[in-house]
C-alpha cells in the first residue's frame, strides 16, 4: 500500500519481471501480423474482456489493419485475492449485434480456462460467423476444463502475475511490464 503519493512506485512491489514493456511490445507486433493474416479482407468483431484485457486490447488492436468493431463483456472470476471463484459471472454484456460476424474474443490470461469457455459459449448463442480467442499469457499447466486459445503471446508457469491489465485486487493494472508480487503484496 502506498504510505506517500509522491513516492508510490507499483514497480517497486515487484520481486521479479517476467515480460519487460519491449518484450511485450514486440509480440504484441507479431500476433497482430497472425491475426491480419488470418482475417485478410474480413470485418472483425473485437470482444475484450474487462478489466484486465484493456491494455491488451487497446494495444493489440492498433496493430491491425483490418475493419474491426469493439466491445467489451464484463466477468469477475477473482475477487480480491489470487484463489479463483470456481463460476466466473457475467456481470456485463455486449451491446454489438455480432450475430454472422467473424468475432475475436480477447482476454488477459487463460488460467483454468472457465472464462473463456463461459464467455465463449454465451457469445456462440448470439450466433456469429465465426468465433476465435486470442490471450496474452496462457498458464497452459493450469487447465481445469478442456479449453485452447487461437492466438497465444505468451506460455506461462503456474505463478500469480500482475501488470499490463493484470490486477492483484485491482492494483498493478498500469504497469508496462507483467512481473510477480514480493509476498508482502499477496495478500490483501
Ligand atoms: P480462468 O477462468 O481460470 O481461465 O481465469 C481467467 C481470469 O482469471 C483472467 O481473466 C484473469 O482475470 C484472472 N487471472 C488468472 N490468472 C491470473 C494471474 O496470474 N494474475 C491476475 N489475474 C489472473
Ligand atoms: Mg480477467
């Protein structure tokens, strides 16, 4: 917790960095390359899953050259802790009509995988053309329910990250770069 405005540094409570800004910046150039490869000519609807794909979003999609529509679905599957809940709640959905469009759902990190595959099946019953997911970071080894993103920036072990969108409690989504807590801070 911050004690002095003035002085608070987010990065400070890092005990490591697992993906420095450039690192994440230059895959974020790469994905962007494979995902305008793979809807050359198509218009896309981007689904961003709040909070914590917002940075995601907001830089991903600026490296796509394609025609594209945005909106966000608002899910909590954590609630001020590191231990996920086991049903993640749609607490907000989209307004875009994506009914035969090809739709691109985005979040920050595939953990256990019930995020996605709840988000996924509620916007398949809205009956797009296609639908395809992209994440930043995947905990591959963390898997509770059969589930496998399309586009993936990075594979990550079975730690809890903060950082680029990440929150711990809602902290530490502003920092440029995705790291780990010291221990002090894993707790609220
Ligand atoms: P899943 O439903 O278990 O796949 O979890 C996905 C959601 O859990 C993501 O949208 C994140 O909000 C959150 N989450 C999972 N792992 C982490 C982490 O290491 N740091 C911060 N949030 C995480
Ligand atoms: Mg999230």
């Amino acid at each position: 917790m911050p004690t002095d405005d003035s002085t608070f540094s987010p990065i400070n409570d890092l005990e490591k960095i697992i993906f420095d800004e450039a690192t994440i910046q230059t895959r974020l150039k790469e994905l962007g390359a494979e995902i305008n490869a793979a809807y050359t000519g198509r218009e896309l609807a981007v689904i961003a899953i709040i909070n914590g794909a917002v940075i995601f979003v907001a830089d991903m999609i600026r490296e796509l050259n394609l025609a594209l529509q945005l909106d966000c679905i608002r899910v909590s599957s954590y609630r001020n802790s590191t231990a996920p809940v086991q049903e993640p709640e749609i607490i907000d959905r989209i307004r875009l009509d994506i009914e035969g469009m090809d739709v691109l759902l985005i979040d920050d990190i595939l953990d256990t995988g019930n995020t996605l595959s709840n988000v996924s099946k509620v916007l398949r019953s809205m009956k797009p053309a296609s639908l395809k997911t992209c994440v930043l970071l995947d905990k591959k080894a963390c898997r509770s329910v059969e589930f496998e993103a399309d586009f993936v920036g990075f594979e990550i072990p079975d730690e809890f990250v903060v950082g680029y969108g990440l929150d711990f409690a809602e902290r530490y989504r502003q920092l440029p770069c995705i790291g780990v807590l010291k221990a002090e801070h894993q707790s609220s």
